[in-house]
C-alpha cells in the first residue's frame, strides 16, 4: 500500500504536483490524466529524482522520501521509463542482472536463475546474451519490464510502458502487468494514455489534472466521472 | 556426467556437486570460440613484446618502447573514465606528474621500500588526490567537470612550478635549492632493474597488470554499474546503483593507474621535469585517447603509441613534430565524424571492406560496392 499525502511539488513559478492525497491499496493501481497532469512527476518523486516542496509518502509503512533514491530501488521500489533506457552497452542477462545484484535479496547464487525467471516471466525470447544495442524497441520495453520485476520487486511504477506498441503487444503486455501482483505479490502503478489497457489492467485508477487530483476510485467509476471527461476532453467554457 | 559414477561423493555433497556441474558446464558454454582466439592473441603478443622484442631493437627504441607501456596506463585510465563511465578528465597528465612527485618523495624518505610496494602506495596516494579532484565529478558533467579538472591540472602544474620535484632536502616538499644539481629528478631503480631491458620488461608487466585490472572490474558489478550510470543516471538510480559510490571508485582507479605510471616514469631514463606536464598536455591526451577509441582495451595501446612512438618516428624520418598538432587534430575531427569508436574498430571495419570489394572486382561477380 502506497499512501500519499499533501504531495506539492513546486518547480520555480509552476506547480507540478499540488497537494496530492491518494491511496494505492494493492493490485495494479491506475494514474492517469491529460498530458502535463504531473504523472510523470509524481513517479520520479518517488524515485528520487525530484524533491517535494512538502507532504508525505508512505510504502508499506516506510517512510519513502526520507530514502536515498539508489536505496528506494534496492528497497524494492523499481520503475520503467518513458522513453526506455535499457542499457545498450550491457548484454540482455546483464540489464536484468544488474538491478538483481543491487537489490536488498539480490545473492549471487540465485542470480541466474532469478534472471532467467524474470525473462521468461516477461516473455522475452531469445539469447540473454544479445546486447541490447540490437534489439527492437518491443523487446527493449520488455527488458525493461524484466529489470522491474527480477528478485523481489515491492512496488513496480510503469511509465507509459504501451506507448508505440501495436495492439497485440499491448495485449501481452497487460497479461504479463496483470501477473505481476498476482504472482509476485508487488504493488503496480500503471501510467498510460491507452483507457483499454488502464482499464484490463486496474482495479483502481487515480486521475490527476493540472498536479490535482481529481477522481480516484474504481476504474470503471472513474472513467465514467463528469470530471474526468472534462478533464480529457476540455470544457466549452475554458475557451 | 551422472551421481552413480562418482562413489566418491557424499549425499550432503550431492547437490552441491550437481550445482557446480551445471555451473562449469555453464561457464564452459559461454567461453565460446572468438573468445578462445581472441585470448590466444592477446598473450602471444603480450608474450612477443614482453620477451622478443628487446633483443630485436636498440636501446634507444628500448626506451621508447618503455615511454609507450607507461603511457598506456595513462591512456588506459583515461579510456576508462571516458568510454566506460562517461567522465571527460583533463587532467590526468597532471595526476602522472602527481604520482612522479609521490613516487620520488617517497624514494627519499623511505629507501628501504621495495620497488613494487613503493608503486603500490604511490598508486594509493594519487588515488586519494584524484578523488578528491573527483568530488566535483558528483555535481558536475560533462563541459564543466572537464573544466573543473583542466583548472586543477593547471594549479598542479603551477605548484609544480614552485616546489619542484624532490631532490633529497628537507621538510616535506623535500627539495633545496642548495641540492639542485641536474635539471631532472629521477627514483632510483633497484639493481635488478638496473638496465634498459630488465625495466622494459618490468614495466610491460606493470601495465599488463593495469589492463587486467581494468578488464576485471569492466566485466564486474563495477563496469555495469558504469555502463547504467554513462547510458542516464536516473536509471542508474533507479536500478539500485549508488551513482555516487561509483563516481567516485572510477576516479579512484583511474588516479591509482596514472599514479603507477607516474612511479615509473620517475624510474625510467628521462626522469621528471617539472615542465614536463603541461596542462594542455591532458588536452592531446583526450584527444589521442578518443582516436584509438574508448570503448575497446586496444584502444589505449593504439593511443600510447600514436603519443609516444609517432613523434619518435616522425623525427626519425625528418619530419617536423609540430606536424603532430595538426595530425592529432584532423586525426580526431575524422574519427569523430566517421567512427565514434575509434581507429581500433574503424581500421579493420574498412580493411575488411575494402578486403570484400577487391574481391568482388577480381570475382567480377560479387555485388558491387554501393559508390560512396
């Protein structure tokens, strides 16, 4: 369980996050909202890259914020990217292996077969020796998708990981997303533009518009709120 | 290979045994044919070089060849920073004159040390003062960080300037004027390395060493953390790496590597002058260090001997070595513009294209090279 309270970001006059209240119980949880809503920021805040101007977040009880972000990630707190950044120089065994060697429960004697497991938990195939540099961009999003769940990941944040799949993909995708709290018991947070894979994947979806949060409870309910439409499809008055 | 041919076994060591089967087998697996190849010709060159090579030429070449293995570790570190963990220093050159001081100093105020250890701590000491010329590196990339070390390598060279190297005075500078007596400072070399050959063949094994050390900790937890934090450091980050931690262990190496060759430097023929490490040296540096390439072990030996043995050559021929200003230069404006990663992979790159298309003009039936 994720609980975030009065979480304002301030970036000079902008106000990127303001006063965010929200619970991720468990399962995958949905955030979604109109591009600049402050999703992204929202993630890098709890990865560490971006300091809040005040509020809190908690993760199962622990204090998150008061963590270095490298300590987050071996924590158990993984994520995936925007724009993916599986590592070109590194070979596919060594992407995955190396969030597993840096992570809490990482032992070198389960090393491999941890990694193996990710792959194929993923469905990745071929060798794990391939460089990543001379992979497609569908593969690369999995390896990415690997190095979030390998060993014993906690809370898994998934940055648009469907953006620029063709449909089939992004129907693989939601099966692997829908296992990873199913079997490996983490708590997911799914940002994505696609409503078809937010709403196969999430229980529960919080909307954010302009760093607000506006809605937050099933996802069904959500998507069906007045708010949220205006939100995506802008009101006649704005104009 | 089952249990039932090996009475020899206990059952508590079964699965233990079974478990390195798999994990020899395994390893097996990966060592594949290349690497085999590739191994075998690392160590017959490591081993013509090492032993062949100083009975084939004269002392003088000797000696050259002594300058090119020392600035290979130089090169080496450099390549390091720069291809594996993304950190542009300009001022390694003045880190080797670092670890030359060390390694003098430490010459005079404890003459009993042996060679080797001597080394040890000089690499130790320059490591620490690299360091902590890193600690900027934390805060500060790319542009900035190589201003950052160019300004301390010039404060390098200016102290240098002022306190000259040890020549067995007092206090801890450990220089008096009184005992100026030759215009370079040197470390004396045990007997067993007394002559030319025996210090070549020393220092090849030094540097042998620097580039396994450099090979072992690319293939670590080490090098892939370097390549997490090089690629963005927000993944990094974001995969558990301390970004800073590691930073810092690449300034650490790389101080420790050019703090060695600064050892051997004071040990070899010429000794150490204090003009001899100019800030804009570090500059010819990077560049020669980016021509022969970063991203490959070759790359460093490539550019020791585009710094140390083309000027020699070039005087041998008659020519100007001021021609290697402008050599360097466009050297590296191709380099960059057509093969990022250096001569080591664009030179057999275009040998073997060039191999493809004289045959496919001499088959007459091979597919043409598209005109470029």
């Amino acid at each position: 369980m994720i609980e975030v309270s009065a979480l304002t970001v301030r970036f000079g006059g902008v106000t990127p996050l303001d006063s965010m209240s929200v619970t991720f119980p468990a399962g995958t949880c949905g955030l979604i909202g109109p591009n600049g809503a402050g999703k992204t920021t929202f993630f890098n805040v709890l990865s560490g890259f971006v300091t809040p101007a005040a509020g809190a977040v908690r993760a199962f009880g622990e204090d998150l914020l008061a963590m270095a972000g490298y300590r987050r990630a071996r924590w158990g707190l993984r994520r995936t990217f925007q724009t993916e950044q599986a590592i070109e120089a590194l070979s596919v065994f060594d992407n995955v292996g190396l969030v597993h060697e840096h992570s809490a429960g990482g032992h070198r004697a389960t090393r491999r077969q941890d990694v193996l497991t990710a792959l194929e938990f993923v469905g990745l195939a071929g060798s794990p020796k391939e460089s990543v540099a001379t992979l497609g961009v569908r593969e690369r999003r999995l390896v990415e998708v690997a190095r979030a769940v390998v060993g014993s990941p906690r809370v898994v944040l998934l940055d648009e990981p469907a953006a620029g799949l063709p449909d089939e993909e992004t129907q693989h995708l939601a099966r692997v997303i829908r296992r990873i709290p199913e079997q490996l018991g983490a708590l997911v947070v799914l940002v994505d533009h696609d409503m078809s894979l937010v709403s196969a994947c999430c229980d529960v979806t919080a909307v954010l518009d302009f760093g607000k949060l506006i809605a937050s409870g099933p996802t069904a309910e959500v998507l069906r709120d007045e708010r949220v439409i205006k939100a995506y499809l802008g009101t006649e008055d704005k104009v | 290979m089952s249990v039932a041919e090996e009475p020899e076994v206990s059952a508590a060591d079964r699965p233990r045994a079974a478990a390195v089967g798999t994990w020899l087998r395994a390893t097996a697996s990966e060592i594949e044919r290349p690497t085999a190849i590739r191994a075998a010709v690392v160590a017959a060159l490591f081993l013509f070089v090492l032993l062949a090579l100083p009975g084939l030429v004269s002392t003088f070449w000797l000696q050259i060849g002594t300058t090119v293995a020392i600035y290979s570790i130089v090169t080496l570190s450099l390549a390091l920073l720069v291809g594996r963990v993304g950190l542009v220093s300009l001022g390694q050159i003045s880190l080797l004159a670092v670890g030359g001081w060390v390694a003098v100093r430490l010459g005079f105020a404890a003459p009993g040390l042996p060679f080797p250890l001597l080394l040890v701590a000089t690499g130790v000491i320059t490591g620490a003062v690299g360091t902590l010329i890193g600690l900027p590196a934390l805060r500060l990339s790319g542009l900035y960080l190589a201003l950052i070390t160019l300004m301390a390598a010039a404060a390098i060279s200016v102290a240098l300037q002022v306190t000259n190297f040890p020549n067995g005075g007092p206090g801890f500078l450990g220089y008096s004027g009184a005992l100026a007596g030759s215009v370079s400072a040197k470390l004396h070399r045990p007997d067993w390395l007394a002559s030319s050959a025996s210090f070549y063949r020393w220092v090849v094994v030094v540097a042998a060493v620097m580039f396994a050390l450099g090979v072992l900790h690319v293939r670590s937890r080490a090098g892939r953390s370097w390549a997490a934090i090089r690629q963005s450091e927000p993944s990094a980050i974001a995969a558990g790496v301390n970004v800073t931690l590691y930073k810092l262990w690449a300034f650490a190496l790389a101080s420790f590597m050019t703090g060695i060759a600064g050892g051997l430097l004071a040990a070899s023929a010429g000794g150490l002058t204090t003009y001899g490490f100019p800030a804009q040296d570090s500059i010819t540096l990077l560049a020669v260090v980016l021509m022969g390439g970063v991203f490959s072990f070759w790359g460093p030996v490539v550019a020791a001997l585009l710094l140390k043995l083309l000027p020699e050559l070039l005087k041998n021929w008659g020519l100007p070595p001021d021609l290697l200003t402008i050599l360097f230069g466009l050297g590296v404006l191709q380099v960059m513009l057509t093969a990022p990663a250096g001569l080591v992979v664009q030179v057999p790159r275009d040998l073997a294209g060039l191999v493809a298309m004289v045959r496919g003009r001499l088959a007459g039936t091979g597919p043409a090279e598209p005109a470029e």
